[in-house]
C-alpha cells in the first residue's frame, strides 16, 4: 500500500462539512495516509486544530493567508507565536503574496508576510508559501528575511525560479494543474527537476485535476498527480511516491502514519 502525504490541503473547508470521515476513507483508500492543513486566517485557526486533535494523520499549520487580508489584525500576528508553540503547528502557513487580486493592498501583504517569516524563523518552523503574480518578490524576501525553508505551494513560476528557491532550502509542491495537457511548462520543470525538492498536493477543495474538472477537489485525487509526475519523469509510481513522502516527512517532522 502507498504511503503519501498531501502536503497542502484545506479539509477544515465547509465543502467537506457533509462527507468529511467518507472523504477521509477514500483518500486512506487512495493511498494518502497524512495531510497538512493550513489555517487561513485567526477565525479557522481553532477549526484545523480541532481537525488535528480528531483525526489521525492532520497535522496542522497556522498562518494568515494574503487573500483574507480584511480579516487580519495587528492583534492575530501577536497571537500567532504562542498558538504555534501550544497547538502542534508543524509549520507556519498559508502566507505570502498575492499581486493577482485586484484591491488588496500590498503593503500591507508585505507587511504580514515578512512578520509570519520571522515568528517561522524564531520558532524554527518550515513556512508555507502561497505566491501568485508574485514569485520574484517572494524569492527576494526569502532571500533577504533568510534561516529559512519551507514549501512554495502550487508552484506556477519558471525553471529559473525553482532553481532559486532550491538553492534557498525550498521545495515546491505539484498539484492538480500538472494534470492538464497544457500545462507545458510545469511538465518540463517536474520531468527534470532534482526529486529531492517535489512535494505532491492538491489544495483540496480547489485545483482539481483533468480528470475531475468543475468538481470538489479532495485528497484522493493526488492519486492522478502522483501517475502524472511518474509519467513525466518516466519513474515507478512506488518511487516518486516513497521520495516525495520522504521529503514531507523531513520537511514539516512528521512521525509514522497510524495504521
């Protein structure tokens, strides 16, 4: 039996509300054996770890994510130290920077962002990125916030970009659009990037694959970006799954699934 990690998905989401634990056994069904869930904002922060305390296999990450920025205050940043420390963080996430919303003032997305970098860097936890419109900026605030490393979630930057963000200790994570037949430039950079730096997601309940396009997206679907990823790379399935899980293992700590 497989044994993977999703390492991004948001099953605390009210899409999951009225088939959560059947969701939960397909995935298991699948192969998918642990799932990080970011928090998005201080509202869900409760939420994902209640998901965390009930559920074998959901380790959670507590951030403030660029999308919600009307939801954030001053007040959830100084929260954010003591809630990572005394509720099981594994990482400090979603955050980062968004410049493809309109109206969302970017000062203050930098703002959120470099703060939530340093309390990951204080707390010496791995960050999860969130960049749209925004890979440059991000890998330069990286770089300059430095002590750093983590994950760039649905990656949709360049070849040049992931060679920085490998150089920077940062692993990027491959979901649902690696999937579709145009998506040309996400399979050259999984056919031929170093394997040690791959993390498989799906960002459930968004970013569905080909295969379930217009549909909720849930965990058992990475079954289709683990066949994509083996197929660009012209590897065993076994293969590209045991290293990606062994790079979510090491990156975010993880211990042994429960049987």
């Amino acid at each position: 039996m497989l044994d993977l990690v999703d390492s991004h998905a948001h099953l605390d989401d009210r899409a999951f509300d009225g088939d959560r634990e059947a969701m939960f056994s397909r995935a298991t069904e699948a192969g998918i054996r642990r799932w990080i869930v970011p928090a998005i904002a201080r509202d869900n922060w409760s939420k994902v770890e209640r998901l965390s305390k009930t559920r074998a296999g959901v380790h959670p990450a507590y951030g403030l994510h660029p999308l919600f920025l009307a939801q954030h205050a001053d007040t959830h940043l100084d929260e954010l130290p003591d809630w990572l420390q005394d509720h099981g963080a594994v990482a400090v996430g979603e955050i980062g920077l968004d410049f493809y919303v309109p109206d969302l003032d970017p000062e203050r997305q930098r703002e959120l962002f470099v703060r939530q970098l340093h309390i990951a860097r204080d707390h010496q936890l791995p960050v999860i990125v969130h960049a749209r419109r925004a890979f440059e900026e991000t890998i330069h605030t990286l770089r300059r916030v430095g002590g750093l490393r983590g994950v760039v979630h649905s990656f949709s930057g360049s070849e040049e970009q992931a060679r920085q963000l490998f150089d920077l200790g940062f692993h990027i994570g491959i979901g649902g659009p690696v999937t579709y037949d145009r998506a040309h430039r996400i399979h050259r950079l999984v056919s031929t990037m170093p394997l040690e730096w791959l993390l498989l997601e799906t960002d459930a309940p968004d970013q569905p694959c080909a295969q379930h396009r217009g549909q909720r997206n849930e965990p058992a679907f990475m079954r289709d970006v683990l066949d994509t990823v083996a197929s660009l790379r012209d590897m065993s399935i076994g293969d590209v799954a045991a290293a990606t899980t062994a790079n979510a293992v090491a990156l975010f700590g993880l211990g042994h699934p429960t049987a």
